[in-house]
RNA sequence: GGAGAGAUGUCUGAGUGGUCGAAAGUGCCGCUCUCGAAAAGCGGUAGGGUGCAAGCCCUCGUGGGUUCGAAUCCCACUCUCUCCGCCA
C-alpha cells in the first residue's frame, strides 16, 4: 500500500507505476473519492467540535445550576447528534471504497528493473554452473521419479484430487533433508529459524499483499477467517502485525519453514506432468524486516539472492538468475529477481526462487514500524527470499544428477542430512 | 466441547457517564548533581487523520446500541488466560 498522500501529490508517478505493471487502477477515480472523503470528513468533524463544545459548556451550566441554560444546550446537542449521525453512514462507506482502492495500487518499480509486458521481458543478469551434457538418453524427473518409485501421484490424486502428489521412499526423504539443509546453512549466517502457522488470518493476507487481489489463489477454511498460506511470508508478516520495533531491533532476519497452498487458479492444463505445479509443497523462506532505508532494502535483496543461490551451488544445479520486468513483478515489488533453475528435460531454465523487496508497501498494510533513533515512528521495509521450495526443486536435483545407470547421484552437500548416502537406486 | 476470568499507552496497572487520551509505577530521552558512572532530583515522552499553521477530529479488543455526552451502562462478536474433557 502506498502512502495516501503520497499519490495525492505524486499521481504522475503513481499512474505511470500502474502502466509499467499492467494495473488497470484508475488513480483519478481514487483521487476523487478521496476528495469526496475529505470534504464529508470535515463537515464531520466540525459537527463533532461544535458537539464537544456544547458538551463542555453543559458542564458549566450544570456546575453554576442553570437549568434553563442546561436544557437549551441539550436540546441543541441533540440536533447536532442527529445531523452526525445522519452523516456518519456514508462517510464511512467513501472511507471503506477508498480503503479497499487503495490496496489495489502498485507499489512503485524501481528505475533499475527492465519495463516489459511479461516473463518474457525479464533481463537474465547471470549464469552459474555447466548444463549436464549426457551420453546416454535422459529421462524427465516424473519418468525417473516412477522408474525409481520415488511418487505416487495416482493414489495421491484419488486422496486430494488434482495436482496432488504423495513423495514415496527416498524422494520423501530427499525433500525432508532439502527443508533440513536450508534451514540450517541459512541459520548459520545468523537468521532465526521459525516454524510458523500455515493458517493464517484474512489480516495477515492483506498484510502481506495476498488479499483482495489474490484471494482466488488461496484456500479458505471453512466457517472460519482461517486461510492455508501459499508462503511463511504470510504468517511471519502477520506476526509482526501492528508493532512498533525498537530501531536497534532491526533488522529482524528470519529463515521460516511451512507448508503451502496454493489454488493456482487459471492454470488448468498447465505444467500437469510430474511435481512442478501442485497445491501442496514446503517451502524454506528468508525474510527480513529492515530500516525505512534503500539502500539498506537493496544490501538485503542482493544478500538474499546470494544466501540462495549458494544453496543451489551447494547443490550443484545450473541455474540462471533474472531481473523481473515490470509487467511480470507483483504489485506490492519495488524490484524482483528471480532463479531460474536448469531442466533439462525441458531444454529451459525454470523459477524455483523468487527474490524482492518491498520498501514499505507490506508494513504498511500490515502496520509495522520502528520507532528511529530520533523518536520518529517509521514504517519498515520488508523483504523476502526463496531459499528452498519441494518438491519443485526435486526436477532439476533429479535430471540433472541422474546417471547412465538409472540411479541418481546425491550431491555431495546434501548427503549429510541423508545419512550418508551417496545415490539413489532402483529399490 | 463444558465452566469461569479478562482485554486500557513500551510494559505493569488504576479508572465515580462529563474537567479522562486517560492516575501511578516501569521503560526511554533530556537536564541537575558527579572526575565519570550508579543512586537521587527535575522535566519530557501514545498512535492516527486533517490543516500552511494555531488548532480541530478519532482511537481504552471489534462492531452495534442507550445518552446532549461512553474507557465507564446494554447487546453481539473476536481474542487471551485458568480449570475440566478429548487428542497429536
């Protein structure tokens, strides 16, 4: 969410934010209504002074007994309550419009990120690693995964329908040592590991930016304001929801593990072969809560791509890494990168981590500031990473390590959380 | 699921329907004292809206109601805590 006044004085600049990310927002409707609301907020307020006053002189004519004065203000009080009150209804409907509009505007790009309509505008900035060139014929992760009985998606899909999966043998236990790996190589740079609740309140949602707009990605629980988070950003954002931090609590860094749901409405028929697109998966997130600074927003957005590609080093998987467009980053992103990880099976690289900052556009929303070293109350900027997602990862960890013998070698960094072990076999 | 208690500022905690945005303590900031610190003393210290500003308005869990006027009375809801039951 934007600072209201901010587009008042700004709205060049919010209109144009709006074009670069395809946002159909009309500022000039918002602009009105808020003009609207203003003016009835001030008819509002003056009737409510003049109330207060007769309230105030009521006391006077009470304490020097001067009933006929008494019941004079009376009676004109009661005509200004009934002139509020006949006001009240619609101004608080205006400020709920206004309110709701508002969570519909984008979040200004920042001029460093490539304009462009869609993925396909986004600006690779960087490649890591060798793509696996194999002298024996390949397989695609979901024929490797059956040939090696690592999933059961039939029996799954007859539990939950779908786009549903159940991981099977040493592909369950690969995805348990990949949370348990992440957890701990980006604990170890000093960020505060977390558990948190993959339900979360229709608050927390708009906190993070989900809700209006993507409530149909998002599953509900029943007779309840409970929502499945589609990431622990979700949660860890409502977490904090109204606070206000000291400035040298800051930053607050944090690598949270939950399950996530996502609907992915509007995909039907996309990516139905195998473990990339499913409801269901679990996901290691960094996040970070830092001072209302840039550049201090910017340090973390590269410190966070970096903690996560080391992961994918440490994995030894080729990935690339892009520079989202504008057309292609959310609404709330002030910059985004993406990972994109090598599939083979596929001859393309594919997002496995999503990387932005979010300068105030989430604290906002969900109310969170720290008070500055000068007293003054400030909003935070907040941030998130990506550090590992399963099973999404599994495909390129699988392709790209298979060998000729069917089996599928286990990296190196990976194998203490398997207990040893070196490769996966046919069983 | 059953029974009870509660929700006030950074925190603890008081609050008779009007002078309460709110006592007191604590925390924090400043000053005095001190070589310095601690202690002590004095002063300041909620958030938001609107306005050039003075100011005005709002906020005591949320929403409604009573009233000229609600932190205070009434209703509903939400949440928290305690006990019992069930349970990973």
């Amino acid at each position: 969410m934007l600072d209201l006044a901010f587009i008042r004085n700004h709205p060049d600049i919010v209109k144009e934010a709006a074009r670069l990310k395809n946002n159909p927002i009309d500022i000039d409707a918002l602009l009105d209504l808020d003009q609207q609301v203003l003016t009835l907020q001030r008819q509002v307020e003056d009737a409510r002074a003049l109330q207060n006053q007769l309230s105030k002189r009521m006391q006077e004519a009470a304490k020097n007994k001067d009933n006929a004065l008494k019941t004079a203000l009376i009676a004109e009080g009661k005509e200004m309550a009934e002139q509020i009150k006949a006001m009240e209804p619609l101004l608080a409907t205006l400020t709920e419009e206004r309110q709701q509009m508002l969570y519909l505007v984008p979040n200004i790009p920042d001029p460093s990120a490539p304009v462009g309509k869609d993925e396909n505008d986004n600006v690779p900035i960087a490649y890591w690693g060798e793509k696996p060139r194999f002298d024996f014929e390949p397989l695609d992760h979901y024929a490797l995964m059956q040939k090696l009985d690592l999933v059961d998606i039939e029996r799954a899909v007859k539990v939950a329908g779908a786009r549903s999966y159940a991981l099977k043998g040493d592909a369950a236990r690969m995805e348990l040592a990949l949370m348990n790996f992440a957890f701990d190589r980006i604990a170890r740079k000093g960020f505060t590991p977390l558990i948190v609740p993959a339900m979360a309140r229709s608050f927390a949602f708009i906190g993070n930016g989900q809700f209006p707009k993507g409530r149909d990605q998002v599953y509900a629980v029943e007779d309840t304001d409970l929502f499945l988070v589609g990431t622990a950003e979700v949660s860890i954002t409502g977490m904090y929801k109204d606070e206000i931090l000291k400035a040298e609590e800051l930053p607050l860094t944090f690598v949270g593990f939950c399950p996530c749901f996502r609907q992915e409405a509007g995909t039907y028929g996309k990516d139905t072969r195998g473990v990339f697109r499913i409801h269901q998966f679990n996901k290691v997130e960094q996040y970070v809560i830092c001072h209302a600074d840039h550049q201090e927003s910017v340090r973390w957005h590269e410190q966070l791509l970096k903690n996560s590609v080391e992961l994918l080093q440490a994995l030894e998987l080729p990935y690339r890494v892009v520079n989202v467009c504008t057309g292609d980053m959310g609404d709330g992103k002030v910059g985004q990168y993406d990972v994109e990880s090598w599939i083979p099976s596929e001859g393309r690289y594919r997002e496995t981590h999503s990387c932005s900052y979010f300068h105030e556009w989430q604290a906002r929303r969900a109310n969170i500031r720290y008070r500055d070293e000068d007293g003054k109350v400030k909003f935070v900027h907040t941030l998130n990473n990506t550090a590992i997602a399963s099973p999404r990862i599994l495909i390129p960890l699988l392709e790209i390590h298979q060998q000729a013998d069917g089996s599928v070698r286990i990296p190196e960094a990976l194998r203490p959380y398997m207990g040893g072990q070196e490769f996966i076999k046919a069983r």
